[in-house]
C-alpha cells in the first residue's frame, strides 16, 4: 500500500487510461488493445484499497460505456468486478512478486473480458471466438510498466 496518494495522478491516470480506450488503433491491432481502464482500476485498487473501491470502479465503467457507446452497465458491471475481486485478493497481491502479479492482472482481466463478452453476446454482438481475450494478455504484459511508472510519480507527488 503506498502512504500518500496522489489524487491528481489518480485523476490524470484515470483520463488517459479513457482516451487510451477510445483511441484509434489500427485495423489489425485493434483486438490487442490493452483494457487501459481495467489496469489503472486493478493499480489504484491495488495501492490503495481503502480509497478506492467498487463504487468507484462501477462509476467509472459507466463512464467508459458512454464513451464506447456500448449497453449501460456493461463496462461498469466488469469494472466493479476487477475491483472487487482486486480488494479479495490485494493482501496476498502485495507478496506476489512481479510475474505473479502479472499473472494475476492476466486473470482477473480475463475474467472482467470473459464477462463483458457474454453480456454483449446476450444483447446480440457476434461471436469473435476467444479472440476477446487478448486485450487480457497485452494488459498483463504492460503491467510491470505501468506500475513501476505510476508508483514512481506518486511516491514523487506524494
């Protein structure tokens, strides 16, 4: 858990993390986009659990429903659920070192893409076979970086 949170980064994080989302990728790349959001409400949950939570995570995912004009609660159900099974698993999380931890990001991602597939399957989206799972992989890939960054900023605001 880091002592001092940053809450300007937090929101800054937050903003690029939904630009990022929305963002143009190419044709061919666009189904190893990394779940940009997913990874900062999995970071901020990790380091700091009892600022934020599921409420927070729920609200953002519907933020980036509406951005994505995807069916309200979609985005928000699997954010809440990341943050939730984050805030399960964040005092044995801390222990883990960082492959382990990637390992996690790539689970606990996979099960928020797992989720948002089906619910978007239930509404009546195509089926993309297991493709939906890559964005879980590039995630836990990014992962290292992103919170080697992060934690440096914050420890440098803080």
């Amino acid at each position: 858990m880091l002592s001092v949170i940053s809450y300007p980064l937090f929101l800054i994080s937050v903003l690029i993390s939904l630009v990022l989302s929305i963002s143009m990728f190419p044709v061919g790349w666009f189904e190893f986009r990394p779940e940009w959001l997913g990874l900062v409400v999995f970071y901020w949950t990790f380091r700091a659990p009892a600022q934020f939570g599921v409420i927070l995570a729920w609200c953002l995912g519907l933020l980036l429903d509406t951005l994505e004009s995807t069916p309200l609660g979609v985005n928000a159900v699997g954010m809440a659920l990341i943050a939730f099974l984050v805030l399960t698993v964040h005092q044995r999380l801390r222990m883990y070192p960082l492959p382990q931890q990637c390992l996690m990001v790539f689970l606990l991602l996979g099960i928020n893409q797992m989720l948002v597939h089906f619910i978007k399957q239930l509404v009546g989206a195509e089926n993309i076979g297991f493709s939906y799972l890559w964005p879980a992989v590039t995630s836990a890939l990014i992962w290292p970086l992103l919170s080697s960054v992060l934690d440096h900023i914050n420890r440098k605001l803080g």
